[in-house]
C-alpha cells in the first residue's frame, strides 16, 4: 500500500502520542492533519514541494507552524529504526525568515479589565473551564500563555513560582522558557485566591488547551467589542502587557520588571515605558 504524506503524518502522530500530552494531540497536532489531508501534494518523495505549499498558505503564521512539523515528520520518518523514507528530503530545506513586525503593545484599560474577566466568566459550560482565572493569573503576573499552561503546583515554594517550561503550540511542552532562562515571579495575594479555587486534579495548574483558550478569548469578547463596551478585540497576550505596564505605573524599578517579566531592560524600556493607555498630558 503506498504511503502518503497523510498516512506518513497518522503514523508520525501515532508514535509520538505515547509521550504526548493529550491538549497538544487535540489542538496543534489535529490542525496539522487537517492542513495535510488538503494537501494537493501526497506523494511523500515531494516533501519540497508539500512544503512550499504549505508555506505559500495563509495564515502565515500557522503555515510557518505546519511547515516546521513536515520538517519534524520527515526527519523522524528517516531515522535508522523507522525508514519510512531512505533519507531525509528536507535536512537541507532552509526556511523563510519570519517576516519582522513590532509588536504592537495593548494596555487594557482599568476600566475595562472588570468587563473582560466578566465576559470570559459568565459562561462555564465550554469545556467546563473558568478561563477568567487563566486570564488573572497572566494580569497578575505578566506570564506569557504557555508559561501559564506549564506550571506545576510543584514549582510553586514560599509563594514563589519557578517559572522553568514553555507549552508552545508547535511542540507541545518544552523545558525551557522563550528566552531559555528560568525566573522566579512572586505570588501576591490574588493569586493566590486564584489558586485556592484551582481544583488539584493534575500536575500542571492550568491543566486546559491552550489554543482553545485563545479561541474563546476572541469569541466572548467580539461581541463587547462591536457593541462598543471595549476599545480593542483583546488577546490573551494583552494581558502580559498590561501587566508589565501596571509595574511600570507603580514605580517598580525596570530591572526588576524585567526581572519578573522574563525581559532584557533594553526590551522594557523600548515596548513598555510609556505604552500605558492612562497617562495624561499633565499642566506645567
């Protein structure tokens, strides 16, 4: 029976799933297959060509996602004990750059957070999760969404949490943080009213599909957007800046907030002094 890029990604995914979280099998992994399985392309000799079109797909970021797990599949598919294929087709394939964007930096206005957490909070029955106390947790604490997703009730000491794992999309869980440095942020106390509701039935604290987080985000807070209760259709990343701005606002020294924020100084000072949206232009 001849093997296609489909069947080649089902055998791929059927081998990683005995150490794969079972959120990365649902989100990212299940996207992959859908990609492939509109593949115009399936003969697994074609890998070049599977990945030019994968690239030449929108959106771009996704295709840039989809394209680095074609390049995982065939390196496993050409490994010694698997030889699915006699070598690797794409060993020497270089990808595009990433196309280079600032990062443009949304501040949720005060009074506008108590509306966001609302929003998210009002309706518990998709997938039976409060998403409002994943979405605090990063107002809190200026996590990025995957180091939230990676914490363990484990790496929490003295009101302190190590944060040492990232969950990225593309990989699922990775020991190590964006810029690969562990960091220590401190808890305060609604945090830690946040994780007293938490229920302790896993390792990791938020123990809830990333990407489907990111999708309800968008959903409950359109309809706030278009009725004019909100100034932006916010992203869960929002939250990070927001956060990293408050510090600001309270006089927290920047290298301490780069410090907590898992930042260089130099990258505070550029995209988060002065991004705040409630400084006001003052009489002189």
């Amino acid at each position: 029976m001849t093997t296609t890029v489909s069947k080649l990604w089902s055998a791929f995914v059927e081998e990683r799933s005995i150490s794969l979280c079972p959120t990365s099998l649902t989100s990212d992994y299940k996207q992959v297959g859908k990609w492939l399985a509109r593949c115009p392309i399936q003969d697994i000799d074609e890998a070049r060509k599977v990945m030019i079109w994968a690239l030449g797909e929108k959106p771009v970021l996704t295709s840039r996602r989809v394209a680095m797990y074609i390049k995982t599949m065939y390196k496993w598919a050409a490994q010694e004990d698997v030889a699915i294929v006699t070598r690797n087709p794409l060993a020497s394939f270089k990808m595009p750059k990433t196309p280079q964007r600032e990062e443009e930096i949304i501040v949720i206005p005060r009074s506008e957070t108590g509306l966001v957490l609302a929003a998210l909070e009002a309706k518990l029955t998709y997938r039976s999760v409060n998403w409002s106390w994943y979405t605090e947790f990063m107002l809190q604490t200026a996590m990025r969404t995957g180091e939230v997703r990676a914490a363990r009730w484990d790496d929490i000491k003295e009101n302190k949490l190590l944060v040492h794992q990232n969950y990225t999309l593309t990989h699922g869980l990775k020991n190590s943080t964006k810029t690969n440095k562990r960091r220590w942020v401190p808890l305060n106390n609604r945090c830690q009213e946040i994780l007293a509701e938490l229920p302790r039935e896993n390792d990791f604290i938020f123990p809830w599909n990333r990407l489907a987080f990111q999708s309800y985000f968008r959903k409950k807070l359109s309809p706030l957007h278009e009725a004019g209760l909100i100034s932006h259709v916010y992203r869960p990343y929002d939250c990070r800046h927001t956060a990293i701005s408050r510090w600001i606002e309270a006089g927290i020294p920047v290298p301490q907030v780069a410090n907590w924020a898992g930042n260089t100084s130099e990258v505070i000072f550029k995209h988060y002094c002065n991004s705040t949206q409630e400084y006001e232009m003052p009489v002189l």
